[in-house]
C-alpha cells in the first residue's frame, strides 16, 4: 500500500526507521547484557565505559531519526492498513505503555550516565559510588529491556498483525 514516507525493509507495514530501530533495540539489549557480562565476571571496566557511552551516542542519534520520521509522516495509516485509517485502542494502550517504559529509561540512563561519569575515577574502578551504581544501574538496564519487549509487541500489534 502506499504510505507515506519510505517503507521499511522487514516486510511489513512499518516505516523504513520503525524497521530499523525495531532491529536496533535488538543490538541494544545484546550489546547491553554483554557490557554488564564484562564488567561482572570480568571486570573490564574501562570497556564497560566505553560500551555503554557507546550505546548512549547511538540510542541518541537513532531515537533522534525515528521522532523526526514519525512527526513528519506519523503512523497511525500504517497501523491501520489503509490512508486516512486509525490505529485501534488495543494497539494504543500498548503505545502508552511502552511510551511509560521509554520516558523512565531516558530519564535513568542519563542519570547512571552523568553520576557515574562524574564520581567514579578515571579510568574507571569500584568506589563509594559503586552501590548506588550498581542499584540504579540494574533498574536502568531493566528499563531498557521492557522498553525493547513492549516496543516489538507494538510492533507487531500495529505492523504485522
Ligand atoms: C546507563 C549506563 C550504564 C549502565 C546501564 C550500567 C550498568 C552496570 C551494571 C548492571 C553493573 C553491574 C552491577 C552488578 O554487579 O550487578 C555495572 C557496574 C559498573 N559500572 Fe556501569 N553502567 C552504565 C554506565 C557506566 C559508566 C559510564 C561507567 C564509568 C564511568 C560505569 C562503570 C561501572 C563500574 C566501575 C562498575 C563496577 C561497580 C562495582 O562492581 O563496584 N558504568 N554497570
């Protein structure tokens, strides 16, 4: 069908940037279990560091392409299959959910962020900072990962079904 805006590559009715931040989240959450593995069993804390602001830069510039894709040419026609349709209230309470998820993840990643950055020493090792790093860090991380799991089942709610 013809929607407005470039058609993704994953064969459904999303947007060539819904594709690709669905795809990306799936980056997101390996390359994420695999920097707290490292920091973890083997200690590589300057490689944690490293990742994860890594994983910052690339979640800004993604999530700041996907926001300007769906201000510009929305979404709700594609969620409903045809021009000028609405998406239904099912696939809209998933949306608030995610969106909950999404908001609070934003929020603690820059918090983990900017105070790890901050308290722990250059290069990094474990300190006074280290339990409030380790609690918030965890439930940030978390975040991400229910982020990521609502947003596919949107997804699939809105594109595939
Ligand atoms: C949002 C970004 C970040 C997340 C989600 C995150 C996540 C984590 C997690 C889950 C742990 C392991 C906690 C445990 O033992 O179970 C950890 C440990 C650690 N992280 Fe991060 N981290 C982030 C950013 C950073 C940054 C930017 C630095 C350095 C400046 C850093 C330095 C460390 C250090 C030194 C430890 C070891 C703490 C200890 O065991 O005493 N992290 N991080």
């Amino acid at each position: 069908m013809d929607f407005p805006g470039w058609n993704g590559f994953l064969g459904t009715r999303a947007s060539l940037m819904l594709d690709i931040v669905c795809v990306g989240m799936v980056v997101v959450v390996v390359v994420l279990a695999w920097s707290v593995r490292q920091v973890r069993r083997h200690r590589r804390y300057a490689l944690h560091r490293r990742v994860q602001l890594g994983l910052a830069v690339l979640l800004l510039v993604v999530i700041s392409m996907f926001e300007l894709d769906i201000r510009l040419h929305g979404w709700q026609e594609r969620a409903a299959g045809e021009l000028g349709g609405q998406a239904s209230n099912a696939v809209l309470t998933v949306l608030t959910v995610h969106l909950c998820f999404a908001v609070t993840t934003v929020v603690l990643w820059i918090l983990v962020l900017t105070l790890a950055w901050r308290r722990f020493p250059h290069p990094p090792a474990p300190n006074s900072h280290s339990p409030f790093h380790r609690r918030w860090a965890r439930v940030a991380a978390w975040d991400m990962v229910l982020t990521a799991v609502s947003g596919w089942t949107f997804y699939v709610m809105a594109f595939v079904l």
